[in-house]
C-alpha cells in the first residue's frame, strides 16, 4: 500500500483527517478504542473484534504497525498505524513511522488488501 493510499482511507474513516477539522476525540489523535493495544504476542488475527472496525475496516489501529510503498530516504520506508506494545495516543491511526525494512520485528507487518 501507498501512503497516499493510507492517508486516502482515513480520510475516508473520518473526513477531517485532511483538512485537520477532526473532532478532539476522533480516533486521528488517539486510536486507543479502535486498536489492540494490549501487548499480548501473538498478535490477534485481524478482524477478530468488530470494535476495532470503522466503516467496514478492520485494523488500521493497533496489532501490527504496517508498512507502506512511501519511503524516507534511500534505505527507509514508512510505518502506518499503531502496534499492540505502544498505546493508541502515542501510536494512533495516522501516526508515520521510519525504519529499515531488513530489520526483523514482530510488530510490524503489511496488508495485502482494503475491502471498502
């Protein structure tokens, strides 16, 4: 997925994302109820809670942080999302992490495909 795909999806999720017109407690700023944030290893197969879906996505939020196509750099790419070890107002929806992609992590992954 692109970053621009990411970002396109959240808008979608909620229509201030862009223009930064989102409510206070959107889940833009803190994903905490929309994620697994608990920590527990193995991460819980996506989908397996309907609170952690908005407008029929699952999973933007917490279990795994997800890279994406965007890179930083000639040896970095772009983390979206949050993971289930940092809590959701730290490492929400929207939150752009770099790192190396030849670094091994359990708590990053990928998705193959969004279903809207």
């Amino acid at each position: 997925m692109y970053g621009v795909q990411w970002n396109a999806t959240i808008q979608f999720m909620d229509n201030g994302y862009i223009t930064e017109n989102h409510e206070p407690s959107s889940f833009i700023i803190d994903s905490t109820n929309v994620g697994h944030y608990s920590g527990s290893i193995p991460p819980i197969p996506p989908g397996s809670n309907e609170n952690y879906k908005i407008k029929n996505i699952y999973d933007m939020a917490g279990n795994t942080r997800e890279w994406t196509m965007e890179a930083n750099g000639t040896n970095n790419r772009m983390q979206r999302g949050g993971n289930r070890g940092i809590t959701g107002l730290a490492f929400p929806i929207s939150v752009r992490v770099t790192s190396n992609p030849n670094i091994e992590n359990d708590l990053f992954g990928f998705r193959i495909a969004l279903y809207l």
